[in-house]
C-alpha cells in the first residue's frame, strides 16, 4: 500500500525516467545484438535513435557510456571507440555468425523436422545474429526442403524418451513402417516395452538406443517411427557403461543382428565414402595402384546392400558365405534386367 501511494503522488516525468533507467541497459543490449556486428557499428547518436523509435526511450549521451559500461561490467564484450574511431558492437554474440549459419543449414536439412518447426528454431537462431547476418542467410543459404515431414512427432519423442533415460524408467511405444500408401502403420500388433539408454544420430537420423528381455545386446528403434509414447515407472536395472555409437556405427544401415568380420576389396575412389561410414579406426590395406582391402567387424545385412550400392567399385571377399550369397542376389538381378 505504501508502494502504491508513493508511486502514485510521485511526479510523472520522474517515474517515466525511473522505468527507462531501469529498462534501457536491457534495451541496448538488444540493439547491440540486432543492430550491430564487426562490419556495422553504432555511434551513440544511432544508439539513441534506436532506443527512442525502437522503445520509447530517451538517454542522454554520458547515460548512453554508462549504460555501456554497465554491460561491459556483465562480461558483454563491447568493442572501444578508440579501437576503430567510428563507433560500438558487440563482439561475444551468444553464437558466431559461422555457427548460426551451421546449425540453420543442419535444421533445414533435417527431413524429420517439420516446416513448421523449423521456422520457430531457424528464427530463434537467426534473432541472435545482427538484421545484415541475417539477410545474407536469407538471401545467400536458405533454399527450401521438399522433403520434409509435414507433422512433426520428434520433438516430443525426444523430450519423452530424455526424460525415461534421466529418470531410469521403461517405456511403452507403437512402432511403425510405411505401407505402399506412405502411411505409417504400425510393425507389430502389440506395442513394445523398452529400457531407453541412449540416443545416438546415425545416417542422418535419430534413434533409440535400448535393452529389453527378449535380446542379448543393444535393439535400437528410429525415434521418427515412435507413436503413442508413454513412460512407465518401473526403474530399469544399471548396465554396465557401453558404447552406443560403437553399436550403432557398425550396424550398418541400422539393421539388428550379429556382426562379422568382413574383408571388402574396393577401389580407391571411394575412399572417403568407406571413412566417413566405418570412421577412420577401420583397417584399411592398400593392395594396388588402383584398390585397397577394407577389414570391418559389421552387420552382413548391411554390407549386402553396401554392396549392391557400390557395385561397381566394391567385391566381398569374406566371409564366402556371404560372397556367395551376393553373387546370387546379382544373378537374380540380371535375370530380372533381362
């Protein structure tokens, strides 16, 4: 009651310069974030500008240094007049320009982040950059994506399974698979129960990394393919610390099943393609001029569409079970090409 009655008889002009006293520290910094960057810097009559047009605030000059100061106190890092002779910046954004441009390309990317949702992320990403940064995304790097989801149910998958592998509970989920109408339906009758440890990104994509009764080792589900997910408070017993991505990187294409030993003979042009899919710890020997011997431990379901997909460049030649099992599926093939 106190503080109502002394705001109210107190003068009008007086609690307008208190609230833009209060206000304007903030305000600047946000100028400074939209407003400015190494290329476009602010004197102090375009600070006040844009405080007065942008949010009703008037300051004089020495308010204005002091106002810097204040946020250089806060370990905002605002580049000295003296430096350039021209005017401020602010020069420790919360993201660099470069970064920004990454994670913005990255979203666009991503065909299982919706349209929708990726405006709302791209947006917040791009208001931490200065208004020039931002048009040379928009103008320069932003084409847009076709292919992705029209409905996004990542993102609270996402935020569902964290918190069962946080929390140390099981999960309740349908999985599904697109029929030849490209709907999703679901895999099994029954839904599945799973112990969630980890999320891991391979081949572009998320997945869930668990245990359950029925396997040995790690199952793994894509986290796009999850409906209908619940958390189930029944604690999960501690496993011992493992290595998903070790799982994952190897269980090519993400099939479930056994790993072997594998010998490839490939040609040297597609090198790079083997690195960045087996990582570079993988055996590779060079043979000749022209191929090197590739030795992996992985998943032979994946090797036999690796295979197929490098036909041309790639021969298995162990284990001979699986050489002959290819050579079958490449008969059948040319049969069916004939």
């Amino acid at each position: 009651m106190l503080n109502s009655i002394y705001t109210k008889n107190m003068p009008i002009c007086y609690t307008k310069n208190m609230a833009e006293k209060k206000h304007s520290v903030l305000a600047l910094l946000k100028i400074f974030i939209e407003h400015s960057d190494m290329e476009h810097l602010l004197t102090v009559k375009d600070i006040q500008r844009y405080l007065d047009v942008e949010y009703g605030i008037k300051l004089e000059r020495r308010t204005v240094y002091s106002n810097i100061e204040m946020l250089r106190a806060a370990d905002y890092q605002i580049s000295e007049y003296g430096d350039n002779g021209r005017g401020y910046y602010l020069e420790n954004k919360q993201f660099e320009k470069g970064e920004v441009l990454l994670l913005c390309n990255i979203i666009h990317a991503s065909h299982l982040i919706s349209k929708k949702e990726s405006k709302i992320l791209v947006d917040k990403l791009l208001k931490t950059i200065s208004k020039y940064e931002r048009k040379e995304y928009v103008d320069n790097v932003y084409l847009q994506n076709e292919q992705k989801v029209d409905v996004n149910q990542l993102q609270y998958n996402m935020d569902l399974i964290s918190s069962a592998i946080k929390d140390h509970y099981k999960i309740h989920f349908t999985y599904n698979h697109y029929d030849v109408n490209k709907k999703l339906i679901p895999t099994e009758k029954s839904p599945y129960t799973i112990e969630p440890r980890y999320i891991v990104y391979c081949d572009s994509r998320p997945y869930l990394i668990g245990t359950d009764l029925k396997h040995y080792d790690f199952v793994h589900y894509r986290m796009d393919r999850i409906t209908d997910a619940t958390i189930i408070e029944e604690v999960v017993k501690p496993i011992s610390k493992k290595d998903a991505y070790e799982y994952a990187k190897n269980m090519l294409f993400m099939f479930s099943g056994e790993k072997e030993n594998i010998v490839l003979r490939c040609k040297n042009n597609i090198i790079d393609h083997m690195i960045d899919m087996f990582g570079k710890d993988c055996v590779i020997i060079p043979k000749d001029d022209d191929t090197f011997e590739l030795r992996i431990n992985a998943n032979p379901r994946g090797i036999k569409i690796l295979a197929q997909q490098y036909i041309d460049s790639m021969v298995v030649m162990e284990p001979k079970s699986l050489k002959e099992e290819i050579k079958e599926i490449i008969k059948k093939a040319m049969n069916k090409y004939r």
